[in-house]
C-alpha cells in the first residue's frame, strides 16, 4: 500500500490486545461495546494530542503554579450511524464537553453512492474542531462522503477515527482528503469480494447491538 502521512496506525500492545478480543467471534455483544469504549479511548488519547489548551493558575497544598486546562467544548465527535455510536463514550471519556453530532449514511440505489439520511451538527460549525468517528475504514466511501459534507459547511479542522481499515479504504480516503489525519488501531489485509475488511471483526454494527 501506497504509504501517506496523515494515516496513523496507533500500535500499543493494551490496544492490540484488546482489538484482538473485539475480533473473536465468541465475543458477545455486552464485552465487545465494552472493549470499543476502551479502544476509543486509546487511540483517542494519541488523536487529540494537539488540542488547544489555555494556561491557569492554581494553588496546591503547597505553592502556587501555573497548568494547563483543556475545555473541549469547541470539540464535536461525529459518528456515523449506527456504529460509530459505540465509540462516542470512549472519546467522551477524555473530553466530558465535548459536543456531539449525527452522521447517518445509505446508498443510493441508481447511483449506488453514499448519501446522507440524516445530518445533524452543532451550530457554528466553521470555529470547532471536528472528529468524524466510525469503526470500520472499508472503501472509504462514507468517510469520504461524510468529510465532503463537512467541508462544504466550511470546517478545515477534522480528524478521523477508526478501530480498523482496509489499505482500499485508507487509499481512498486519504488521496481525497490528505489533509485529514487519519487515526486507527489496526491496518488490516484486505477487503474480500463482498466488500468486508479481512480479517476483520464482522459488522461491527450487529456486534455492538446484538442485531447479527
């Protein structure tokens, strides 16, 4: 796979480990939205590295100092329906304020292409930063979509997170959009003749609701 500098492959061994949890078929669905939350927050501690931070005084039982405090609340977690929905409490853990939107896509079915069903994001949405959230980078075409779709409103500052992808999907996506930095827990092989990520953990939709 062509290599790009905005795609992001978080390998920690407490995320390897968990992933590899997620992928077991025997995993049921309680567990499993369980370990999504914990992956989530993982990698969601490596993504939002560079957030903004304003500096306080504090007192200790000692001293007076100096720290830094981070608001989130010009922070807005996107996820896509109805899956990404199983990682927004993982990122809400590390950042309590920040807003949520709704992403919920289908195809088309003369153009076969992604669409929107339903949209629903904050107001003034050019003044935050954005993470559009789903677990499964496959072709790449609802990322691609759904991050059209924001910078159409005006939004420059967006990054993407994943649990998994498919070189097919990271290709796509980050050709189109190398200005997202992409962020995810497992880089995987393949996508096999039906479209689904090898090896992959099945859809991860059905998993999280117990729908399968």
């Amino acid at each position: 796979m062509k290599t790009f500098s905005n795609f992001h492959v978080i390998d920690h061994p407490l995320i390897q480990h968990k992933i590899t949890l997620i992928r077991d078929k025997s995993t049921g669905p309680k567990v499993f939205r369980e370990l999504v939350k914990e992956v989530a927050t993982l990698v969601a501690f490596e993504l939002t590295r560079g957030l903004a931070a304003t500096t306080t005084k504090i007192e200790t039982p000692l001293t007076t100092t100096t720290g830094q405090i981070v608001s989130g609340k010009d922070v807005v977690l996107v996820p896509v329906l109805r899956a990404g929905l199983g990682m927004v409490d993982g990122l809400l853990n590390l950042i309590p304020n920040a807003r949520v939107g709704y992403v919920g896509m289908e195809r088309d079915e003369k153009t076969l292409q992604p669409v929107h069903y339903y949209f629903k994001i904050p107001p003034h949405p050019e003044k935050r930063d954005y993470i559009l959230i789903d677990p499964m980078l496959a072709t790449g075409g609802t990322a691609i979509a759904t991050a059209n779709s924001l910078k159409e409103l005006g939004i420059t500052r967006i990054k993407f997170m994943c649990l998994i992808a498919a070189p097919e999907g990271v290709e796509a996506f980050c050709s189109v959009h190398s200005d997202i930095d992409v962020y995810c827990a497992s880089l995987d092989e393949k996508l096999n003749e039906n479209k689904y990520i090898l090896p992959g953990l099945g859809d991860a939709g059905d998993r999280l609701f117990g729908t399968e």
